[in-house]
C-alpha cells in the first residue's frame, strides 16, 4: 500500500459519457446547462462531448453546438472525444476552447476491441501509428495510453494483470517508433468487473512496472463497487480518477443494458472529503449540478448523493 494522496484530479467525463448513451432526444441547450453547472463546482476538468459519427453515436451529432455555446470558466481544463481523423478535424476547429490532446486507445481484450471498434487488439495496434502522426501534424500532443476492459469483459472473461501490463507494453512500443513521450496511463473497468482485490492487483502490477507514469482509474459502477474500487485505488496512491455527475452514462458496447456507468462524481469528493484528501471541490455546488442532470434525464440517477446530499449542512445543524 502507498501513502494516500494530498489531493487528487478528478476528471469530469458526465456530459459526454451521459448524453452519449440515455434515451433522448436531448437538446444542446440542455448540454450546455449541465456543463456550464459543473463550470461552477470548482471542478478542474470537464469532457464536454464526443466527436464520434452520429450514426454510431447519435447522442453527440450535435457536438458542435454544444462547443460552441458553453462558457468556459477560468482554470477549468475543457475536452473532447474521439477516436479517427474526421474526429479529430472536428475538434480541432474548438482548439483553444478545448484542450487537445490524444492518447493511444488500447483493449487488454481483443474479444471487446473488436466488439467496441470493430479491430482485433493487433489490428488496433497497426492503426495507430497513422493516428498518432495525424495528430503530430496538428501539433497536438499524444501523452497518454488508455486500457480498456483492464479487470475483465464481458466477452473474454477474465482479464489478468499480465495482460494489463501487456497491453501498456504493445502502447509504449507504438510511442517509441512515433517518437511520443508517454506521461500517464487510463486504465479502465469498462464493463464493471473491478473489485478491491483486483484494483490493488492491477494498479500494483503497473506501478511495480512503470513507476514514471501517472496513472488514471476510470471506473464503473455496474455491480455497487464502484466507490470501494476508488477507495482501493486512493489506498495505492491513485491521484487521478474518471468521473461521472450523478452516475450518468455506461458504455453502450458492453452488452450490459440499464447498468449504472461511471462513478458518480459527487459520491467519489464525499470519500475523497472523509478522507482528509482534498479535490477543490465545493460538493453542495456539484450535487446541485447532479441534480440538474437528473431532471433533464427525466428518470433517476445512481447517485445517492442526490436524495441523501453531503454531510456539511447535517454537521452544521448538528453543532
């Protein structure tokens, strides 16, 4: 075990992840509100949207609208998602008002890489060099390796720590021969199937192996252990976690329909509170935001935050 962090990124990924996968149709004004409520919370990072084509990804074909019309805050790091050229072209017209940069997308299953981008894992690797010199001629820099399916896939099985380690082996190759330099890596439980044991084995293995890289846990809460997940990855000094307002989103590839998706942002600065860890985060701000997301969905949202609220004002009353 690691000592636990002074303080930690949370990185915001509800817009995108929510708005990519509930049931619409939603309108870009809706978007813009939420993301201009998080702009509010103190929050340091914000993925607004996904450039992916619309018919794959019908939530975001009106992800230039949504550029446009949010207002960005001060300190505030803006970002958008996309996976080939015609996305990246889409996003580099916002350069500027987004931070651009790219990463080297990777599955540690070949079953879910073919699922989620219609590649083997091997194919995948092949492509990425094109990729990564498309974004070198935009001067916008590739610094990250993101793992998918790090815990396990709903398609393969389990997924092994050596697999995990494998996969970041096959990315730093790929950045060795396009002459990137790697800073962090993203691994993620993309289908739900973290639990503690298997968070401190895998961010074990990567930290043993790569201890220059920061590492990112992007966790979902498909199964109820998304929070004790993230209190294991604190617990191995993790400063850096994917989140999502109210629980928003999922993964639309995943064969696991009405699971929850990303943990729920507000729920992580609440652990992240009790554990004298801090984020810059005003709470009340963010589940007031949370809330907002969950009338516009029009249904309830995983968090519990929502209905229980944080603990400050009980406090006060108390004393």
């Amino acid at each position: 075990m690691t000592d636990l962090p002074q303080s930690v990124l949370i990185k915001e990924e509800g817009p995108r992840e929510g708005f990519q996968i509930e049931k619409g149709p939603f309108t870009s004004a809706d978007k813009i509100a939420v993301v201009d409520a998080l702009s509010g919370t103190g929050l340091r990072f914000i993925q607004v949207g996904s450039f992916v084509a619309p018919r794959l990804v019908p939530g975001w074909a009106d992800a230039e609208a949504v550029m446009e019309g949010f207002t960005p805050a001060p300190g505030v790091e803006y970002a958008g998602l996309w996976f080939n050229e015609p996305g990246l072209e889409r996003a580099l017209k916002f350069r500027g008002k987004l931070t651009l940069k790219g990463s080297i997308s990777l599955s540690a299953s070949d079953a879910f890489s073919r699922k989620n981008l219609n590649r083997s894992h091997a194919e995948n690797l092949a492509a990425m060099p094109a990729r990564i010199f498309a974004h070198q001629a935009a001067d916008v820099p590739v610094t990250r390796i993101g793992v998918m399916a790090a815990f396990g896939c709903n398609f393969e099985g389990d997924i092994q720590p050596a697999q995990v380690l494998a996969t970041i082996a096959d990315g730093l190759s790929v950045a060795r021969d396009t002459g990137c330099t790697i800073k962090d890596v993203m691994v993620a439980d993309t289908m739900g199937w973290a639990t503690p044991i298997r968070v401190e084995r895998v961010i074990g293995a990567v930290r043993a192996a790569h201890p220059d890289l920061r590492i990112t846990l992007h966790l979902h809460d498909t199964r109820g252990l998304g929070i004790a997940n993230a209190h294991a990855g604190l617990r191995m000094g993790v400063d850096s976690f994917d989140t999502s307002v109210a629980g928003l989103g999922g993964c639309p590839f995943a064969a696991q329909p009405g699971a929850p998706g990303n943990i729920a942002t507000e729920e992580l600065v609440l652990l992240c509170e009790e554990m004298g860890i801090a984020t810059g985060i005003d709470i009340d701000a963010l589940i007031e935001a949370a809330r907002l997301a969950e009338r516009i969905i029009g249904r309830p949202l995983p968090s519990t935050l929502l209905r229980s609220g944080g603990l400050g004002p009980i406090r006060a009353r108390a004393a």
